[in-house]
C-alpha cells in the first residue's frame, strides 16, 4: 500500500487534533454515547514470542492478521455503531529499522481499511511503534505513517487527549519534544479543570500503573515519580479515566477519583485473558467500560445493560 493509498485508510490526526470531528461542533454534550477500545495488535508478536526470540522473531504474522480482521469485522456489525475505534497503540511488533517493519504496516493497514468508514480511527503510539528510547527520526516516522503522536479531541462534549507514553518512559533522545508535549498538555488540562467538558478522557500505551499508584517500577508500567507527578496533574485537572494497553492482559485500579483501565490485546495474550476489545459507554455522570472477548463481541454485540445506558 502507497503512502497515498494509505491517507484513504483513517483521518491522519494532524496540527495536534483530529479532523474526523470538528471541535466546534462536538464541545457541546449531546447525550450519553460509546466508544470501543483495542490494543496490541502487534503484527508479529505470537511468533516471536513462541519461539522465544521476541528481539529479532517476527517473521509471521498471519494469525494477528485473523485477530485483527476479526475485530474489524465485530466492531463493524455494531449497532449503534461506535462514536470511534482507537487502537492504544503497539500496531506492529518490528521496532523501527528493523525487517518485516514495512510489511508487517503495510498489512495493518490493509486490515483497518475495511473499518466501516463511519467509524473514525485513532492511533496511538507504543514503544514498538517509536522505539523503547525514541528520536526525532522515530517520531517523524510515526507521524508520517499514523499521523500525530499525541493530539486531542472533542466527541459528544467530552475531550479525550491521546498521550505519546514513550516521552514520560524514556525521552533521552529527543528531550525537545518531550518538553513539548508537557507544554501542551498543561494547556489541554487547564481546558479540563476549568470544567469546559462533561467528562475529559487520557489514552497511551504504558499505563501509569497496572494496580496501585505505589506499585514497583517495572517494566509494564511508569517509574514511581514519572507516574505520581502524571497522576496528580490529571486528577487535580477532574481527567477522569486513563486508557492503556502494554501488558498484554486486563488490569488496572483507581487514584483518586481517576480510574486506570489497562485492556488485554487483540494480539498476542502473556496471561490468561482472551483476544479482544473493550467497549466503553459515556453517560452525563459515569463512564462504565467492559472487555469482551473477539468472539462475544462477535456473536452477541454489546449487552442489553450497557445499551441501556445510552438511552438515558
């Protein structure tokens, strides 16, 4: 797929928003809604880690190709259809620079070009998207391919800000932009403490942390002070809820009133939890979310209870 094939797949978030909505018209709360959230899909990964070598394996990546249509398939048969389908990040396994990157993008995106046109994309980047330690070069790659690394928008009176998570992770290589995006994002949550939005929603790739605020650094999550100076700023600016993907499994907990909502992949599972997606419905007063396996959603669509809950 060319890079211009490629620009007919999903609106490119560019100049730090994304044009699938207009800001203008979507400030305004209009009435309880959903979106859908996935993550990993990491073309790649399950051959990787089955052999062992997830450095330098990868060489296949036909069963993410099945998940991934899968979950493009599920996602397209809902009704109501969605507000969006965002993707937090880890799109491909191949770290920049390294074989089958092209191959394993390309074909992602073949994949997502079937998400029903009405259902506007949003990418958010991983560290295997950016590299573990990412440049000016990664970066520019990203933005090229995806679109923005981070950016916001409104939907529905509700700002959601996507959060490029490799600056706060590792910003030794590119300490500029990293100064940029908090710059930014202190503008962006002032919007959100002033109270100018019915709810105000984060998206990244590593999650602040997988149970409690005071956990072990590791490698799934952000350093101790990285993820409480983080935490503090979104709870004192009412964020109400983070959405992560990374580990690989389902997890998450509460600081504060902010709820940490760490979904499982469409990929490759390093636990016992299933390929799938999480569904996450807005209501005037809460945001009530619930991962379902690829098959379920496929099957069944979304439960009676959370239907209910749009109808408020």
């Amino acid at each position: 797929m060319s890079a211009m094939e490629a620009a007919d797949v999903f609106h490119r978030a560019r100049g730090r928003t994304l044009d699938a909505f207009s800001s203008e018209k979507e400030r305004e709360w209009k009435g309880p809604f959903y979106f859908v959230q996935g993550a990993d899909t990491q073309f790649g990964l399950m051959k990787a880690w089955s052999t062992g070598n997830c450095d330098a394996g990868g060489d296949e990546w036909g069963q993410e190709i099945r998940l991934t249509e899968q979950a493009v398939e599920a996602i397209n048969k809902l009704n109501p259809k969605p507000k969006f389908f965002v993707l937090c990040g880890d799109l491909v396994h191949a770290m920049p620079g390294t074989p089958w990157r092209q191959e394993q993008t390309r074909d992602l995106q073949r994949v997502l070009k079937a998400v029903d046109q009405d259902i506007p994309l949003v990418m958010v980047s991983g560290n295997h998207d950016l590299g573990n330690a990412p440049t000016a070069e990664t970066v520019e790659e990203f933005c090229q391919t995806w679109g923005d690394d981070y950016f916001s928008f409104w939907v529905g009176g509700v700002l959601f800000l996507v959060l490029n998570s490799q600056f706060l992770y590792d910003a030794s290589r590119c300490p500029a932009l990293k100064q940029a995006q908090d710059h930014w994002l202190d503008q962006q949550l002032n919007i959100a403490e002033q109270k100018q939005c019915q709810h105000a929603i984060v998206f990244q790739h590593i999650p602040l942390f997988l149970q409690s605020i005071d956990e072990d650094d590791d490698y799934f999550n952000l350093t101790k002070t990285v993820r409480k100076e983080l935490a503090e700023k979104l709870t004192r600016a009412g964020i109400r809820a983070v959405f992560s993907g990374h580990y690989h499994r389902n997890a998450g907990g509460t600081y504060q009133n902010l709820d940490m909502v760490v979904s499982s992949a469409i990929g490759c599972q390093l636990g016992k939890d299933t390929h799938g997606l999480r569904v996450v419905a807005i209501t005037a007063e809460k945001i009530v979310h619930r991962y379902y396996s690829l098959d379920e959603l496929s099957q069944g669509g979304v439960e009676e209870d959370l239907k209910e809950l749009l109808k408020e």
